[in-house]
C-alpha cells in the first residue's frame, strides 16, 4: 500500500513560485521516514486537476490514503467538488517548509511562498464544513513526533483497506445464548466493509478427511522449529494439524482472513482446534471463539496494520483483587505471537465440549503497555471500545493450568477500569495487541464512522458516563 501527497495551490503565484512548491514539496515527501511509502503526485491549482485526481485515488487499490497540504494558498471552493468525491483516508498535515522565520531573508514574496499558517486554515475550514473525516497533524515534517502521528494514521489506513476487503469464514454459528458475540452482519458490512459468512463444519470434516499423511509430516516439521513437545502426543498433534490445514485451505479458497468456530459445533471431529487456531493466528488469520466473527475481524486488522507484531484473541479471566491484576486467557486459543517464552504443545483433558483431549500451545505473555480492544454491536450502529493496559510477568506458575496466559491490569486504576468497561459494554473477549496506540484506533471508527470510546490514564468515569449518553444521541 501507499499514500499519495497532494499539495494545494492555484495559478495566481506565477510559474516560478509553482516550480518552488513541487521542489519544496518533494523533498518533504522524501524526508518522511513512515511505515509506507509516500508518493508526490501534484501541486494542485484547479478544480478540475483536484476532483480529477481525487478520482485517480479512489479507483487505485494501492493508494491506501491521501495527504494534502498548502503551501501556498489554495481557495477551498475549489475542493469542494474533489472532497465529495473522496473515499479514501484523508490526513491534512499542516507543516511549513522551514522550521524558522529567516530574519533577514523575509518580506511578502517569501511570505506569500511560505503560507501554510494561511492556506492551511482556509484547508481545514472546507474539511470542517463538508463533516469530512480527516485526521488533522500539525508542526514541521522533520520532527519525530509529526512523523510518529502520519505513521499512526497510516497503520490506521491500511487496516481501513484491509478492513474493506476482508472476509470472515464462521465454521458453524455462535454460542448458545451469548449475546456480546452476535451482532448485524449486514450492519458491519455496509459500515467496515466484512463479508461474513457460515460454512458448516460437515464441510471442514469433509476437507480433514482429504488432507494426506505428507501435507502432515511438512506441518509437523514447521511445528518442531518452533514449538517444543513430546514425541508422545505426536498423535494428537497431528490430529491438530490435520485441523490447520483443513481450515486454511478452506479460509485461502475463500479468500478469508479471519475465521470463528465453536466447541459447541465440533460435529465429526475429535479434538477442538487449539494449537490449529494459536498457529494459524501466528500467520496473520483473526481468530475469535465461541463464534466470536467481531473480535476475529478486528484480530485480523489489527494484525495487518502490524504484520510482525504481537497481537492475540484474548479473553478476560479471573482476578487477583490483592495483586489488582487480571489473568487473561482462553480454553486454548492464544497466539503465539504474544508468547514471552518458547511455546510448548502440550496435550490436556478440556472439560468442556466433551471431546478429546486436544492439543494446545503453553505459554506465559509478554509484559508491557497493550491495548485490549472490542467492538460491540449496541443495536444499529457498533462501538469501539479499547482499554490502555499494563501486561506483566505472571507472579505464579499455576502448574495446573495448561494454557496461553497473560496478566494485566487496565487503565487509569485496577478497579475504575473494570468499572469503565462493564459500563461501556466491552466484551470479556478482546483482541489485545502490544504494538497498536489509541490514536490508530481512533483514527480508524473516524474513517469508518463508528464510536469510539477509549479508557486510559485519563479517564474519569463521570465524564465517560457522560460520553456513553452523549454517543447514544450522535450514533443513533
Ligand atoms: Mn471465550
């Protein structure tokens, strides 16, 4: 993906003031040191070159966004036309060619050259009238933390993409009765662009059946590189790879990048997937359980905005009220890709779904800053909730509890961020990513117009009671 870099002007400034601004411009674009490539691609004057390039945008896959800034300055009714056309990620960077007012060199050619505290604003008035959303970065291009914010918001376009193309494969339906897992499909279409859908698992069986003994041996082989086990459970982990690769021909012929399953839809097979799940989420896929297909869609985002970072499916616990930390985990499906230590498969009996026991990956998560993150379906419109944790090394080894487990504790204080939570609604699943920041998450539901409510250092929770009401007045 990339983001092309539109500078606004007009024709008033002559031809060698014009040729200053391109040359300016490019060596901004050059010193940009993002994420993804920037692309120069003009210095606008008319109506016609913006809503014509505006529609280039659009109709390019790889243009994940566009930045615009004035150097000059560029009457906003000619963008009109062009911004109501737009629908890709808009970034207003507000920067200046230099840093620094030149005491001597100064009068009103340079002033007029170098305008943006100017231009820019007429810019951002038409933005503001036309309800556009766009992410608005000020300060000069060569500061680190003018470049840290284009980054956020490009990892935050990128996932947009992503998001509108992706597709979430649900082998059989959500759990019974659970009512944070469901949510309206159609809704979640028209707003983030998934496509979900239902395969039955007689169809996942029927593709276990078809996998050969040698596709077996090749995946047993990726399993021994980074995984530690006993050669005595080879059998069931090669139950489980059998599963993998069952599913993930079935997700590549779908096109999908995420996928749901329940162990209360398990019909004709022997083990739930467990370390078929934790592998497959280490290789990019969103995974949510109990039919969980929101929380699989925002797993697989975050982890294309992030594609070697640490990012899982995780689920809320149990607590410790003396250490005021949270034990996060789930049955068996964690990514490994939050793994502090060397995983190790292991197989154990799982006392619920009633099937064999399966084999699954054993680890203990990093500690450090993360972001647990939900999106729920508060009935026509979703809500994206992500709460500023603390992940820590686990204090014990619970010797008697065989899974992937994480230890954490929420933002702006143990208790208030439990409080904040259940308030907002936020599901006891999660996607908990190490590497995402609130700003990215905040910039994608303003990209695709849905709420977002953050809980962080600063979070009181009367003004987010406050928040929740107001939301429920501008998102019905
Ligand atoms: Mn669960």
């Amino acid at each position: 993906m990339k983001f092309w870099f539109i500078t606004g002007s007009q024709s008033l400034y002559g031809e060698e003031t014009l040729r200053q601004v391109e040359e300016d411009s490019k060596v901004i674009v050059a010193g940009l040191k993002l994420p993804f490539p920037v692309e120069y691609k003009m210095t606008a004057k008319t109506p016609a070159e913006i809503e014509s390039i505006i529609k280039e945008a659009n109709y390019d896959d790889e243009c994940a966004g566009i930045i615009t800034f004035c150097h000059t300055f560029s009457p906003s009714k000619m963008w009109i036309n062009g911004f109501a056309r737009l629908q890709k990620p808009w970034l207003h960077l507000h920067t200046q060619f230099k840093d620094y007012i030149p005491n001597e060199e100064i009068d009103m050619d340079y002033m007029n050259l170098h305008q943006s505290a100017h231009g820019d604003r007429e810019h951002g008035f038409i933005g503001a009238r036309m309800r556009t959303p766009r992410r608005v970065v000020a300060g000069h291009w060569m500061d680190e933390r003018v470049q840290a914010k284009i980054a956020d918001w490009q990892r935050a376009a990128v996932g947009v993409a992503f998001s509108r193309s992706l597709k979430i494969v649900r082998f059989g339906d959500n759990m019974r009765e659970v009512a944070v897992t469901e949510g309206d499909k159609v809704e979640t279409q028209i707003k983030l662009g998934w496509q979900v859908n239902t395969w039955a698992v007689g169809d996942l069986v029927e593709e276990m059946n078809k996998v050969t003994e040698a596709e077996i041996d090749a995946l047993m082989q990726e399993y021994a590189q980074v995984y530690d086990f006993d050669e005595k459970d080879t059998e069931e982990i090669r139950y489980q790879a059998r599963e993998e690769i069952a599913m993930e021909k079935i997700l590549v012929r779908e096109g999908a990048m995420a996928f749901s399953n329940t162990f209360q839809d398990l019909h004709g097979m022997r083990q739930l997937p467990g370390l078929a799940t934790q592998h497959l989420m280490s290789k990019g896929y969103g995974y949510g359980g109990e039919g969980d297909w929101k929380t699989a869609g925002m797993t697989a985002i975050i982890k294309a905005m992030y594609p070697d970072g640490a990012t899982s499916f995780m689920e809320d616990y149990t607590y410790d009220y003396q250490q005021e930390l949270i034990l996060g985990s789930h049955m068996l499906e964690v990514c490994p890709t939050v793994a502090a230590t060397k995983p190790r498969i292991e197989v154990h009996h799982l006392g619920i779904g009633g099937k064999e026991p399966p084999a699954r990956l054993v680890f203990e998560g990093l500690a450090g800053k993360a972001i647990a993150v939900s999106l729920i379906d508060m009935g026509g419109r979703m809500r994206l909730i992500a709460q500023d944790v603390e992940c820590v090394k686990p204090f014990q080894s619970m010797p008697n509890l065989p899974v992937a487990r994480v230890m954490w504790k929420p933002a702006p204080d143990f208790l208030t961020g439990m409080e904040c939570w259940i308030l907002a609604g936020g599901a006891h699943h999660t996607t908990l990513s190490y590497d995402i920041n609130t700003d990215v998450l905040r910039d994608f539901a303003r990209i695709m117009g849905i709420e977002f409510v953050s809980i962080n250092a600063a979070t009181d929770i009367y003004a987010l009671e406050k928040e929740l009401m107001l939301g429920d007045v501008i998102w019905r």
